[in-house]
C-alpha cells in the first residue's frame, strides 16, 4: 500500500480532522482506510504533492471516529461516557476496526486475571441449557428448542427455532455459522443436525446419516469439529445407526462413520473433543446418562479405538467417585476428570484402561451441597484447567495443576454450563436465564 506522508485532513459529519496517513495505516490493509490509499480503489487519487490540502468527507458519527482515531494514534481505547458502547461498536464495524477494539479492550486470556464483564439476563423464561463461546466472542446459548445468538457487543440476533425439537448440543463452524444437534421427533421422520447463519438464523443445510445406502432419521448429541473442516456428532438411530457420524463442513455431506462397539456407548455420547495433535477424536457417555462411564479415543484412519476406560465392574462404593466430565490434556498425555465433588483425577493416555489417580486438593465445597447441584464442567484453554462448581469457577495452573483462583457471583444460582472463547468466558446460570460475561483487561499503560 502506497501511502504519501503527510497530513490527512477528514471531515467527519461536519467535524474536521486532522491526521497523518500513517495514523491511518494501523487500520491495516482490510480496513477502510486501507482501501482509501490502495492503487486499486475506483475514485481518483489526488498527487502526492496535493495530498495534504484535500478533504475527505466521510458521512458518519463524528463522536466515534474521534474514540476510533486515539485508538490508531495511540492504541488505547478510551470511551467517553457520552459515547454509547453500542454505537462505537458499530462505527468501529464500518471502519473495519472492530478487531482494533477487540485488542485494546481485552488482554491477553488469563484465568487468573479475569474480571466479570457484566451479566446477559435471556428472554425466555426458564432455564437455559448449555452455552457455547463463538471464536469472535459471542456466544449462543441453548434453551429448549431454541438458541439464542449474541455477537460479541452482547447484542442479541433473531433466535434460531427448532420448532418444538429439543437441542442437545451447539457447535461454531466459524464466527458465522452455527451446528445444531437434535432429537428425532417421533413419527415424523425428522431430527439429526443443522447448519444455521448466526445472523439471519437461516437453515442452511441439514446432516444425513444414511446407513446401506438408506437415508436414516436420527437423533444427534455431543458435537465436535477440526481444523480440516469435518464435523462429528454422536448419533442414535432406530436400527444400526449408533455411533460416531463424520460430514463434511463446506458440503455437508456424510464422510464417515464410527459404529458403536458391542458392549460400549458412543451414540448417547455427552462430549466430543477433537484432538489435533494425534488426529483422534475423545468420546465420552458419561453418568447419569449411563449407569456407567465410557471414555474412548477413536482414530478414523483406522477405524480402531485406540484407548479406552470405562467403571463398569469396578468397585465403586462412593457416589464420588462417578465421573461427571472429562477433558483430554494432549501436551501432558493425560485425560481429566472430575467428580461431583469437584475432585480431579487423571489418567495415563499411553496406558489402556489404567485406573484414575484421583486428587482431592481441589475441594472447595464446605458443608453440603446446594439443593440442585449441577454437574461440574471442565475446559483447557491457554495451558490452564477451568472447572466449575455450584456457584463458582476454579481455575489451576502449572504442571501440578495448583488451584490459582475461583471466579464466583452470587447473582443466578449454580453454573451448569461454562465455556471460553475469544478471549472472554461464558457462565451460564441454573436458577436464573442469565449469564456472565468474564474478560481479561489489558494490561496497565507503562
């Protein structure tokens, strides 16, 4: 990009400004301001030596580009408080800024450093089922037979209905489509996964599962996806369709499938995790979906499970030692899990079937549980473990994995579902349709 260097002069709603292109050019090549000095762009340039008392006329909020133009010059964000945020927000948009923003809003993602951002109270009434954090930090949140979609503003897009079919599971396929799993609807041969827009809530494309050459309805749960564009879900048919499905995100056509093992339960899976590293897919049933609990890694090359763990005949004889979650730790060859009481275990992933090293250093409950316990959740994200318990998050770090810290509100009752992404991390509550809104702030001005 052939910028001349000298002053800019813009007129902004009737507001002039005066600024250099270098300013300008920290907007970067795909902003506006990128294509006003590109070879490329459609009106005629003045010459260089001109540049500098030309004027720019540009209809929009004179107040934002005035917050968006410190933001360049200087790389802080400072919002005046007679500047909503939701108009910047949409400025900024304009501009091709937003990622600008972004950056200086929030830090880079620390557990131990987040900070409750504010609570989303939902629109419908009852409680909310599982939440997911979109990768441009949104989120969608699950309820019912619908999905609520926020952008990363916290704006709310129109809902996406399923017409009276429960969800199971919400996945992002990028940071404009959304995967939904759901129940087959008895007697009327319908259900499985859609692709849906996050914006306009448009169908897109539906999942088959076909099964000897005969297309399949089907009830579809846990979801997961990989970084070369395949999509996995757990699936329970009526016949022989029990297992792993695998489509294909640009086409949405079934490439795959994993049939259940005899003895093991992969249709009624409760979590998916893809794992790059090993190119193996984690599938986890867990109780009290089932009696007992069944973890598996699966390779698709060669169709094998390549480890396994399930407690079906062990010797339980404390209900704390049911496995509510799990999480697979590639860099430390491990797979976590936790119990109802918030007490991790580990296990070895370079022994099959080995048994959990449990660890009670984690116990944060003091006296008895609250009236409707949710089951914890666990998540990895940036080399520290996220797992939540009744009311509150604890975070551990280091090779031990030490508790560090606990985000907690007393606002909403239990957390049944957490989940981070795009540097902010999402807390649904139980009692209350609200979630919270966790984010890093950047570091202080040296």
């Amino acid at each position: 990009m052939k910028i001349p260097k000298d002053r800019v002069r813009l007129n902004v709603g009737g507001r002039i400004f005066e600024t250099t292109s270098t300013t300008l050019a920290n907007a970067g090549r795909n902003s506006f301001f990128g294509a006003l000095f590109s070879e490329n762009w459609s009106v005629k340039q003045p010459n260089s030596d001109s540049f500098s008392n030309c004027e720019f006329f540009i209809d929009r909020n004179p107040d934002c580009f005035s917050v968006l133009l410190d933001l360049l010059r200087t790389g802080d964000l400072n919002i005046p408080t007679n500047v909503p945020e939701r108009n910047l927000y949409r400025e900024a948009s304009f501009y091709g800024l937003l990622d600008h923003v972004r950056s200086a809003k929030w830090g880079q993602f620390d557990g131990n450093r987040l900070r409750h951002s504010r609570s989303v109270t939902g629109r419908a009434p009852g409680d909310g089922t599982a939440i997911r954090a979109g990768p441009d930090g949104g989120c969608c949140v699950a309820h019912g037979s619908v999905v609520h979609v926020y952008d990363w503003s916290m704006e709310e897009h129109p809902p996406l209905n399923l017409d009276y079919q429960r969800v199971n599971d919400v996945a992002w396929v990028d940071s404009e489509n959304i995967i939904i799993s759901a129940c087959e609807r008895l007697g009327r041969g319908d259900g499985g996964m859609g692709l849906f827009s996050k914006s306009t809530g448009e169908l897109r494309y539906k999942f088959q599962v076909c099964h000897e050459n005969q297309v399949k309805s089907f009830t579809a749960g846990a979801l997961s996806t990989s970084s070369d564009y395949k999509i996995f879900s757990s699936c329970k048919g009526r016949s022989n369709e029990y297992g792993i499905g695998v489509w294909d995100q640009v086409t949405g056509k079934q490439i795959d499938f994993f049939y259940e093992s005899p003895g093991w339960s992969l249709g009624d899976a409760d979590k998916l995790q893809w794992l790059n590293g090993s190119n193996c897919l984690l599938v986890a049933t867990l109780f009290p979906r089932k009696d007992n609990c069944y973890i598996s890694m699966l390779d698709f090359r060669d169709k094998k499970m390549v480890w396994s763990w399930s407690d079906f005949g062990a010797p339980i004889t404390v209900d704390e030692k049911r496995v509510r979650d799990t999480i697979a730790m590639e860099d430390s060859n491990a797979i976590c899990v936790v119990n109802e009481y918030e007490d991790l275990g580990f296990m070895d992933l370079r022994m099959n079937g080995g048994s959990v090293k449990w660890s009670s250093r984690s116990r944060m409950m003091k006296g008895k549980l609250s009236d409707e316990p949710c089951y914890p959740k666990l998540a990895l994200h940036g080399g520290q473990l996220f797992s939540s318990m009744d009311d509150c998050i604890s975070v551990f770090c280091g090779p031990d994995w030490v508790l560090t810290s606990r985000l907690r509100r007393d606002y909403g009752g239990s957390i049944c579902d957490f989940s981070i992404g795009g540097d902010r991390l999402f807390a649904l509550h139980s009692e209350e349709n609200v979630f919270d809104v966790w984010e890093t702030p950047p570091p202080p001005i040296s």
